[in-house]
C-alpha cells in the first residue's frame, strides 16, 4: 500500500470514528429529551442531565467560565410559529441556573435556549426538531467550520464534570455570565481553559452579524429599525460556503450586537429568493428574539435591505 493509500484509509477511518460518535451522542440526546420531558423540578432536569448527557454539562460549564452568554441577547421559549413552548420550564430554569444566567420564564438567554435548549427540545416544529440544525453540518459549513459545531461533544464524554447544583448557582445571576468578555477563554494559572459550545458558535456567528460587509461568506443583510427614538435594531445576514447557507440573526441596542440564533437554509435558495420571502410582511422582531422593552414580534418601523 503506497503513502497516499494509506494516508487516504486513515481519513476514512477517522471520518468513521466521527460518524459513530456523532450517532452514539445523538442517542443520548434523545433519551434525555425524553426524560427532561417529564421532569417536574430544575433540580430533576439537572440530575438527568449530569446523568445522561455529562459531556453537554462540560460545556455549558466552559461556557460559563468564558462568559459566552454575554454575546447573546433575550429569547422566548415560546415558539413563533406554534405558540407553545419548544422546552419544559424545568429545563428552562435548569439551564439558566447552571450558567449563572438570570431568566424569568419564559424570556432567557438566546445562546442557552437556542443553543443547550435546542438540542434538548423534543417539540415538531414546521421545520422538523429544533436540535437539527446542531446535528448536522450544514450550518457549520455555511458558517466556516466543515465539521459542525458538535465536535467536543461527539467525543468521548468527560463523566468527572463538577458543577454547582442548581440550588448553589441560581443566587449568581447575570451578572456572573455576562460580565466576562463574550467568546474569551477563562484563564487559570495562565493557562487558557476550553471554550465551551456557545463560545465556538459565537466565535463563527458573531463577525458575521457585526460586519457582514467585511465577511465572504455573506451574501446580504437585511436590518430592521425599531424608529421612535428606540436604539433596536434588528439584522438578519445570509451566509453562503461550502455549497451550504445559513441565516443569522441578531439585535444591536446601542453600539452592541447580541446573537440571538443561527439555522441553515436550502442551498438552492437565491439571493432574490431569500429577500422576498424575508420582506413579504412587514417589519417585526423574528425567531422569537426579545429586545430592549420590545416583546416577541414586536412591530419595527422600517427596513433597508443590502445585497453584497
């Protein structure tokens, strides 16, 4: 067997051994689901997830340290599309504990919930299960990263996590997630610690949202003002690698731009097509984004729209 042979066998391999991890968490993840379906306290949603799913509370644990949730803004858990919401409150409230986020149902974190929270939700969305869009790859293509944004956790899991239970972590509030830098590792003896899952995405989605002018990937943007003296604004970027696309999407109050989700789209769509469908209604907050003193779907006052 020549170099080049054996060289391409070990790719296929490894490709493989990704495979099979991939399988073996998405297994996992559906059986938490179920569990978390049923769970009737933050402190039961916590125990199934330490149990079953101690490589996702790693990262949320990175995460925190990272102060990754900073870099998102507000999000119902409450689906646009159909008015119920996509996880439990238990859940809702477990993962708010566990980041040190405070949270009062149902608004919360848009990184948690559209993150940790989709991955979990067991709810059929007219565009099939929330968690698919972190299963597969598309996104991550679209968005620069070929593998998807699940790699940390379709490796082995780390089974020796320590976390605060959620009882300890509820009295840290906010403020504990969102006062370090957004997407920065945390530090210890210098060293710099892992990021967690929303760091990795932040990193990828967060340039993209801030200067699309500036990114290759993007192929429009298309911002919505909330007008009367309000600072919001909406902004919605679609993203196009790798034979892949992807939307965006993020409110800016003030000078900063916070995330609030990211989905693949189909490849096949134009950039024409993606802009009409956009602008057929009028302007509003989409994706079940909150803003500064603006509830979901809230009416905005205009829109201009930038091809690139």
């Amino acid at each position: 067997m020549s170099e080049a042979e054996r060289f391409q066998e070990a790719v296929q391999l490894e490709e493989r051994a990704q495979l099979e991890e991939r399988a073996q968490f998405e297994q996992r993840v559906r059986r938490a689901s179920g569990d978390l379906t049923g769970a009737g306290s933050a402190a039961e949603a916590e125990r199934v997830l330490r149990e079953l799913l101690p490589d996702l509370v790693r990262e949320l644990q990175f995460d925190r340290a990272a102060g990754s949730f900073g870099a998102w803004g507000l999000s119902t858990v409450i689906d646009e599309n159909l008015g119920v919401p996509v996880i439990g409150r238990a859940l809702f409230e477990a993962l708010h504990a566990l980041a040190g986020v405070g949270a009062a149902w149902p608004v919360g974190n848009a990184g948690l919930l559209h993150v940790y929270g989709y991955l979990l939700s067991t709810v059929q969305t007219p565009y099939g299960l929330k968690r698919e869009r972190w299963l597969s790859v598309e996104l991550g293509r679209a968005l620069g990263q070929p593998g998807g944004f699940l790699g940390p956790l379709t490796a082995s899991a780390d089974t020796n996590t320590t976390l605060p239970s959620v009882g300890a972590s509820a009295g840290a509030g906010a403020g504990a997630a969102e006062s370090a830098g957004a997407g920065k590792s945390a530090t210890a003896g210098g060293v710099d610690a892992p990021r967690g899952l929303v760091a990795g995405i932040t990193s990828a989605v967060h340039p993209v949202l801030t200067a699309p002018g500036h990114q290759s990937a993007a192929q429009a943007f298309i911002d919505e003002l909330a007008g009367e003296e309000r600072e919001d604004v909406a902004r919605a970027v679609l993203v196009s690698a790798a034979g892949c696309q992807a939307v965006v999407y993020g409110i800016t109050t003030g000078s900063t731009m916070r995330v609030i989700t990211a989905f693949p789209i189909a490849a096949s769509t134009s950039v024409a097509e993606w802009i009409e469908r956009f602008t057929a209604e009028p302007p509003r907050l989409r994706f079940n984004a909150v803003g500064h003193e603006l509830p979901a779907r809230s009416a905005l006052a205009e829109r201009v729209v930038t091809r690139l």
